[in-house]
C-alpha cells in the first residue's frame, strides 16, 4: 500500500473563524512542497484529494483553495471539480486573451476565482474584474504598498481581500483595520500535512504544570491556574471525561471541576506524555490571546457578581478551540462533555457568559460601540481587560524565566 499526503493551511475570516483550507501538495509527512513541477503538483493534489483520500476527510465542510497552474485554466480539468466546495488559486501566470476567457468562462459556470501573490497595476484590471478573492502578501510588500494596492482594488464591488504570509500580531492588526476580509499565514497556523488534528501543546507550559504537580500540598487554585495556561491540556481533559469508558453522570461545567474528576496523579502522567510529544507548531499569540481572554472573561464575571467565574474562565479559555482545532467550534465541542450553558456561550454567545464573551471579542477589535457587559460600566470592563492582559504577561514571563 502507498500513502497518499495532502497539506492544508487555514484562510481565517475575523482572525479566528476557518473560512477554508488551502491545499498544498505534498509527498510525506514533510512539511514542504511535493514537486519543482507545478503542473505535476496540481495533478497530484487533485488526485489525492478528490480521489484517494476525499475531499470532507480534508477540509470538512470548508471551502478549498486549490492551485491550479495555467494549463490546468485553459484546459478542461477544472470544470471536473465541484463548483461550490472549491476556490480556483490562480498565481503567477502570464495574463493574455486566451487566460481571461478561460477564467471568464470558468467563473460565468459558477466558480470562485482567487489571485495569488497579486499586485495590482491597471493593465491587469481585466483580471481583476474576473476574480472574487485577490491574495495580498504582506511580507514581500512594505506597509505603505499594502495599503496603496488595498485602497486601489477595494474599487471593485465583487473583489474580496485576503492577506497572506500573515506571520505577527502587528501584520494582523494592520491588514484587519485596512479591511482585509480573509487571513492566513503562520500568526495563525502552519500548513499541516494531517488529515485529522488536535491541539499542539507547549513545551514551557507543560514543565510549569509539571513542577507545580511535584507539590503535595498545591490547592487546586494553583492547579486550574497552572492547567489553564496549557490548553492542549485542558482539552485533553475534557476529551478523555467524554470517552465511553467514563459514562459520567453529569457534564462537566469548568476546568476546575474537570481537575477535581481527573485527579492530579493522571494529569501528571499526560503532561510527561505530551511534553514527549510537543510540537509547538501554533503561534504563542494565538494561546496568549485564549488566555487573556479566559481570565477576563473571569474578571467581568466577578465584577458581575457571579458565582460561577470558573465557567466563565472555560468559556473564554476554549472562545478559540476552533481555531486551535482547526475545525469549526461546532464540531470541536461536541467531543468536550460541557455542560449546555458553557456550549451555549460559545456558538451563541447566550446569556451573561456569552457577553462576557462577546464584550471581550469586541474590546479586542477594538469595536467600542459594542463592548457593553449587564451592569459594567467602561471602567470595570477597561479594568478588567488591563488586568487580563497583565495576569498573562506575568504568566508568559514565568513561563520563559
């Protein structure tokens, strides 16, 4: 039997939200290209993912982008593929007659058409007026450039923007207030050569946990506070209350009355087992942000008189397990025995955990007019957004000293 491999890398809507995958052709586990040939790679990656291993299995119910080179245009292969589960990534080809009517035709039949690594000159607006998606890459253009070629192409009504090779935080906030509709780089995720995934855990973290275990007397404060910062952790946790063997009477309603079912002696034996096994292929702002969000979502909880803070911790802290799942939150809930309100929370953002959630999503975009919490003035909400940011500071700081 041979093994047949197909990498993918997320394309986020908001920063967090999995609008599609684009697929990456690949020959192993490797994460690097497959093939020199650009031809031979798009007719390897179409038949590994249409055919071997199957579409859903790659990308679920997400779009795919797919790199289609330009013989692959002017031939007939792409009206093989399904209209409305793939987006047609055109790179660098040359732009002539017979490219347009191609694409023309293409896109009149019901296909999506992007443009990759685009810069946008007004003999290319023939093109351009073809495409749905442009794909900016933010690291081969200087900040003013970007916002120039933004500017200039947000001119056509059909074009969405998309920025590519996201890589920092400040990429990410810059493309965002320029109106960027879609993201995608290593900010958020590496491609990944999987067909199925879980969270990476982080190396730090998980040795924190561990020394805090090696204290007989941690009070289970400690514990939470020290399983909270690991997410890969706390959603293992989860996983393992939900699977058939422990049939547990009740959901569980926080990390904390996770800890309390699992006991210390298991979770330790994870945490030597994932510290084996950790890759830490997600971005430390991406697990900052979850933790930042965690504790305030917590602090506004507090500040609201609730008695449950620990569930409003565990909404804030699993707010981006869609994102480090790769997989809509839909989905990565439902292996998670959580009780309703804490789920409900996170797809519906309902009741007083749901804005909580919703007030910290908006104070991080920045969104004023929408950062409102029941019986929070601006200032509860302002402190408790400073004192968020700084618990992970600290809590970051203590993990690298």
């Amino acid at each position: 039997m041979e093994k047949v491999f197909v990498g993918r890398q997320p394309i986020y809507r908001n920063g967090v939200e999995v609008f599609a995958y684009e697929l990456l052709s690949r020959n192993s586990e490797l994460n690097r290209s497959a093939f020199a040939d650009g031809d031979k790679a798009t007719a390897q990656l179409l038949l590994n993912t249409f055919i071997d291993i199957g579409l859903d299995q790659v990308v679920g119910s997400n779009l795919a982008f797919v790199n289609v080179t330009r013989n692959f245009v002017l031939s007939d292969y792409c009206s093989s593929l399904p209209k409305d589960r793939v987006v047609l990534e055109v790179g660098d080809v040359a732009v002539d007659p017979p490219l347009l009517e191609a694409l023309s035709r293409l896109s009149k039949a019901g296909y999506s058409i992007a443009l990759d690594n685009f810069f946008y000159e007004d003999h290319l607006q023939p093109l351009v007026e073809i495409a749905d998606i442009i794909k900016l890459d933010v690291q081969a253009l200087d900040r003013e450039t970007i916002a120039e070629q933004a500017s200039a192409l947000r001119g056509f009504d059909k074009t969405k923007l998309l920025a590519q090779k996201v890589e920092t935080h400040e990429d990410y906030e810059y493309c965002k207030q320029l109106g960027f509709d879609y993201f995608q780089g290593y900010f958020f995720c590496k491609p990944q050569v999987v067909s199925q995934t879980t969270i990476p855990a982080n190396r730090l973290s998980t040795l924190h946990l561990l020394a805090k275990l090696q204290n007989p007397k941690i009070s289970l404060e400690e514990l939470e506070h020290a399983v909270g910062q690991d997410i890969a952790i706390s959603y293992r946790i989860l996983r393992y209350l939900n699977s058939p063997i422990q049939a547990l009477p009740r959901k569980v309603d926080s990390i904390r009355h996770a800890i309390t079912m699992v006991g210390t002696g298991l979770i330790s034996t994870w945490a030597s087992l994932i510290l084996m096994e950790a890759i830490e292929d997600k971005p430390r702002e991406l697990m900052v942000t979850a933790m930042v969000r965690a504790h305030m979502c917590q602090q506004l909880g507090a500040a609201m008189s609730q008695r449950n803070v620990d569930q409003f911790f565990t909404v804030g802290l699993l707010s981006l397990i869609d994102a480090l799942t790769d997989r809509p939150m839909t989905e990565a809930l439902e292996s998670l025995p959580l009780i309703d309100e804490v789920k409900k929370a996170l797809l519906q953002q309902d009741g007083l955990m749901g804005a909580a959630l919703n007030c910290v999503r908006a104070y991080e975009r920045c969104d004023w007019d929408q950062t409102s919490c029941p019986k929070l003035d601006e200032a509860k909400i302002r402190e408790a957004y400073l004192r968020a940011v700084s618990w992970a500071r600290s809590v970051t700081q203590e993990l690298v000293s």
